[in-house]
C-alpha cells in the first residue's frame, strides 16, 4: 500500500504565470517527480511548442509537467492520475491557480487511452512508473486510438536500462539525454507518406 504523507514536499513552477509557485504534492511509493533540471531542459525544447497546445499527461504523479505546460499558456490538459490522493492534489492545486483549462482523470491510464478520443492531443508526456513494463503498451494505445495530433510531441521518461522499448517507425527522435538512472527523449509524430 502506498504510503501518504500530506505534508512530503512541493513541486516549484519553473517559468510562465504561475513562475515560482510552489505546490503541494503527497508522497506516495514509487513518486518521483522529474527533477528541475530535466523539465527546464524539456520545456527549452518544446518552447515554441507549448503555448495554444494541447497537453495529455498520462502518469501525471506530482502533475509537474501538466502543470509547467499550463503555467506556460498550454491551451488544455487532460491529466490522468492512478494514485486517488495525488489525483485529489491535482485537483486541488490546480483551484488554488484558479486554473479551468485542465481535467484531472482519477483512474488507471491505460484503460482511458484504450478508450480512444475525438480530440488529439499536440503534446504526450509519458512518464511511467518504472519497473513496470508501462511504456510500450502505452505507445501502443496512443496510437491505436488516436490519441496524437498530426505532428504532434511526445516526451517519454524511463528508466536508462530500458532494452525492450518498441518506438513506432514514424516517430523522430528530435532530443535525447541522460540523467543518471533516467533516459528522457523527445519525439514527433511524421506525417505518413502518400501511398
């Protein structure tokens, strides 16, 4: 069972209008939050990106990448949280920025992604607990049931000892680094050729 801890720490925003808020997040197993120094060198990546998008955060965690994108003029964020106490923090830091263009989603994300949308998404944080085998059936699921915009970013988080990860053909690796037990790479969706 996870363990919670109202009071375990804070995320800070790095930049945009809600820049160097800090905000509540529960201590829960397996929680760790991309550290400052990798989501500043993500959000210089997607810096002409992130403004007027829309934002899908499927592990959201501490929600510090939905909320960075939000802070940052994102158009919407649909954000999906397994753990119902960090989901309930979500919510509830999000009223304390009096923010209304985002949606918490209480429950397991591959379940909502096999759902499928009508409404794509133009930026993808994937961000899976690690350990858990998550990463690929989730890629699997974003583009089964298009989840993703035309040329749309995806920013995928795993452990760096990863061997069995299966990335579709179509999508580039714009950006890769390593920081310490952790690969972050950033990619975008290719227009399929014309037949």
């Amino acid at each position: 069972m996870a363990r919670q801890n109202t009071s375990s720490g804070q995320v800070r925003i790095i930049s945009g209008q809600w820049r160097s808020r800090k905000l509540p997040i529960h201590d829960l197993e397996g929680l760790r939050p991309t550290t400052d120094r990798v989501r500043e060198t993500l959000f210089n990546w997607l810096a002409m990106d992130i403004r007027g998008a829309r934002v899908l955060d499927c592990f959201a965690g501490s929600g510090a990448l939905s909320l960075e994108s939000l802070s940052r003029y994102a158009d919407y964020a649909l954000i999906c949280e397994l753990q119902k106490s960090a989901a309930l923090q979500l919510t509830k830091n999000l009223d304390t920025l009096k923010c209304t263009n985002a949606k918490v989603v209480h429950g397991d994300s591959l379940q909502l992604l096999a759902k499928g949308t009508t409404d794509g998404f133009d930026v993808v944080f994937i961000d899976p607990p690690f350990r858990k085998g998550l990463a690929n059936n989730t890629i699997e699921l974003l583009v089964k049931h298009n989840w993703l915009n035309p040329e749309a970013l995806i920013y995928l988080e795993t452990e760096s000892d990863i061997s069995d990860l299966v990335i579709p053909n179509n999508w580039q690796l714009l950006k890769e680094k390593q920081a310490g037990q952790v690969c972050y790479r950033l990619f975008q969706l290719q227009s399929e050729p014309s037949a």
